[in-house]
C-alpha cells in the first residue's frame, strides 16, 4: 500500500472511531455481570458483531471469531443507563450559553422537543461517558407545571439522529413548589398548579375528540401545544412528573385516575409514605439521586429511599437529577453506589442503573442487559464498579470502544 493509501486509510479509522462506527470486538472478563438470564458469570466472554451482541458466556463456550479486537477486563456490566438527566441541555460552564434545560415563560408547554435542543458534542456528554454511563433519559428539567419533553439517547454521535434512541422519552411535567411562582405571579399555589395543567389536558382531550370526527372532512387548526397531550392522554407517551412531597404524589395520582395517563414518579422524596399506593397504581419511580441536597420539598429524602421502594415491589431506576444550582447534573455511578451501601445492595444498585432502567423507559429490548440480539454497550472497570477506588478504564457503545481513559 502506498503512502497516500496509508494517509487516506489512518484518517477513515480515526473518523470511524470517533464518530463511534461499530467493529468486531470481543470483550473477555475476570467477572461479567449480564444483568439478564446467564446471570453472573467468571471468566465470562461478550462477542459483538455489527454493533450487536452475538454471544454471551463462559470463556471455554464462547469462541471469539478470528480477527476480532480482544479487550480484557477484570469487571464488565452493561452500558450504564441514566434514567433522568437534563445532560446535553445543560452543558459542562453551567452557564447560559450552554442552559436550555428550564424555560421560563409559560408554565404549560408541552411542545417543547427535547430533540431541538440536546447537544451531543458538549463535553459533558463525553465526561459522563467516560464512567461508563451509554444512555440517558434527557431533557427539559423540572420547574414548571408543564417544561418540555425528554428524549433517550446514547451517549455518542456528532448529531443528535446519530444518537437518537427514541425521540420522545415522555412530557416533564412538575408538582408542588418546585412548580410555584412568587410575587403575584401564576401559578402561585399548589391547586393553581393541578388546576391549570387539569384545563389543559381537558383542552387536549376535546381537540383530540374534534380531530377524530372530523375525519376527511375540516380539521381544527393545528395546536402543537394540545397534540403533545393528547399523544399522552392516548398512552402515546408517559407524564413524567416531578413530586417530592406525599400530598404533590397524591395530586399526581388523581389527576392519573381522571385522564388515565401512563405515569411515571421522579423524585419522590417521600413516596415511602404511599408506597402501596404506587405499587397499585402500576407507577414505577425513578428516584432521586441518592446524594440530592435534603432541604424545602426534598428534606425528607433518604439514602434508603431507593431500598424502600424496591423492597415494596416497586420498578425503580436511579437518575444523575438536576438541580438548579451546581452541579446540574451529576455521576449515576456514584449514586448507585451510595445507595447500593444503604439497603439496595450490589445487585438492586446495578439493576437500577442497567435492566430496571431500560424496563421503566421501555427500551429493554435493545439495551439494560448483556443478552445475544442486543445492542453492544458494554461499560469497563478494573474492579467493583461502585467501590470508590475503581476506575472505569473502558467504554463501549454500539460495538465500537468510544473510551479507554481511565476515570
């Protein structure tokens, strides 16, 4: 080959590796947690063709195909999955050029896509990565009765259809304080906060009726606002609604009875007290992080929070959260693990993070688990992934190594 070849050949692969283009590869692992039927196994072998994973087990069962890159690690477990981020709209400064996670205008505003404005080249996106995290449930954060929708997305790509998973995760919607206004301004109290996101979904549901029996003939004018929530009220799409206090739960939970709307509880500081209520409702929860500030709404959240929940029987999964203040986002990893050391154990911590994740955002079938058919996202690390001295030293995505630095 000549020199020229050469030149052109280093650039393509480097291009392929950037932009996160799948290769054969084969990881072998001291111990490989699958999170799926097989279990935990030692001396554990993945093989991804394609970017799909084409074999999982034993290294003796497994034959690694010719040719294959081999990685070697002493732990494995599935891609990380952070189940609640506003990561790619908020951004690595925290400053306003990179925060477009909160808008403030209008507290109902449900047409606001997540897609339009989620940035996969910021640097934090690559940061969280790095500790093994490839997928996030993101999007516009909590602070009004109603602030945008979420998408899902791996952690790669240099445009946002490049990492698209799905482009409508659910509708963020807020209860209680958080969604309060102060000096006269609506909504001003928590009835004010129910009352006018109740309007608003009976709006949508006489559009969506309109829409219907208007059939062939005159339609009403497109309204992207009330299309959004009859996509929900259609069990489209979930509510994913911010409540940290019992009483802003149980409005939440009545207004689910009245429109019949999938729900999803984020937060949930004190959904200990209606536990059993959840669990009959069919809500799953993706709890706050572990390590949230406790003070106002958020004061009775608890390291155990997470262990209660499960213990209950409720579908939980662990998120990184936002705050208003920094940092915006944080390191699921590290909250896994605080909440694996209070109650939830190794097991129901890295379930939190992986299966049950992908179980509550309902992409279990592509991800969450290390099973054949699935994608190839595996996350590296050279020893218990929640002890404080481990590192990841290994990041892959789709079957392509998007990290090797070690964190």
């Amino acid at each position: 080959m000549n020199t020229p070849a050469r030149v052109v050949l280093g650039l393509l692969l480097i291009l392929m590796y950037a932009h996160g283009a799948a290769a054969q590869v084969a990881v072998r692992a001291a111990t490989l947690h699958t999170m799926g039927p097989a279990g935990t196994i030692q001396n554990g072998v993945v093989v991804i063709t394609d970017g799909k994973i084409a074999a999982v087990g034993p290294a003796p069962q497994v034959a690694i195909p010719a040719g294959y890159r081999v990685i070697e690690a002493a732990v494995a477990v599935p891609g990380l999955i952070d189940a609640h981020s506003t990561v790619g709209l908020s951004g690595l400064f925290n400053t306003r050029h990179d925060s477009d996670q909160l808008e403030r205008s209008t507290p109902i505003q449900p047409e606001l896509r997540a897609i339009d404005a989620y940035n996969p080249n910021d640097r934090l996106v690559e940061w969280v990565r790095s500790f093994g995290i490839t997928t996030v449930h993101t999007g516009h954060a909590p602070g009004e009765a109603v602030s945008g929708q979420t998408i899902i997305v791996k952690t790669i790509g240099r445009t946002v259809e490049e990492a698209l998973v799905s482009p409508l995760g659910a509708i963020a919607c807020t209860m209680g304080p958080g969604a309060q206004k102060d000096g006269g301004r609506s909504p001003g109290t928590r009835a004010k906060v129910v009352a006018i996101l109740r309007a608003e979904l009976i709006k949508a549901r006489e559009y969506a009726e309109k829409v219907e029996a208007a059939a062939d003939g005159k339609k009403p004018d497109r309204n992207l606002r009330l299309e959004s929530l009859a996509a929900a009220l259609r069990g489209e799409v979930p509510m994913l609604i911010t409540a940290q206090r019992a009483q802003d739960i149980e409005a939440a939970l009545r207004l689910k009875d009245e429109f019949g709307f999938r729900m999803i509880l984020d937060g949930g500081a004190e959904a200990t007290l209606l536990a059993e209520r959840l669990k009959a409702a069919g809500v799953p929860v993706i709890v706050h992080p572990t390590m949230m500030r406790a003070y106002g709404e958020t004061e009775n959240a608890s390291f155990t929070t997470a262990a209660k929940l499960r213990d209950a029987g409720l579908l939980i999964a662990l998120q990184s959260g936002y705050e208003g203040y920094v940092p915006k986002t944080r390191v699921v990893l590290f909250e896994a693990g605080l909440a694996a050391a209070r109650g939830l154990g190794f097991g129901g911590a890295l379930a939190s993070i992986t299966i049950d994740a992908a179980r509550l955002l309902g992409i279990d079938s592509r991800v969450g688990s290390l099973e054949a058919g699935k994608d190839g996202d595996i996350a590296l690390y050279d020893g218990d992934p929640f002890e404080y001295t481990t590192h990841c030293v290994g990041v892959i995505i789709n079957g392509a190594v998007v990290s090797d630095v070690q964190r």
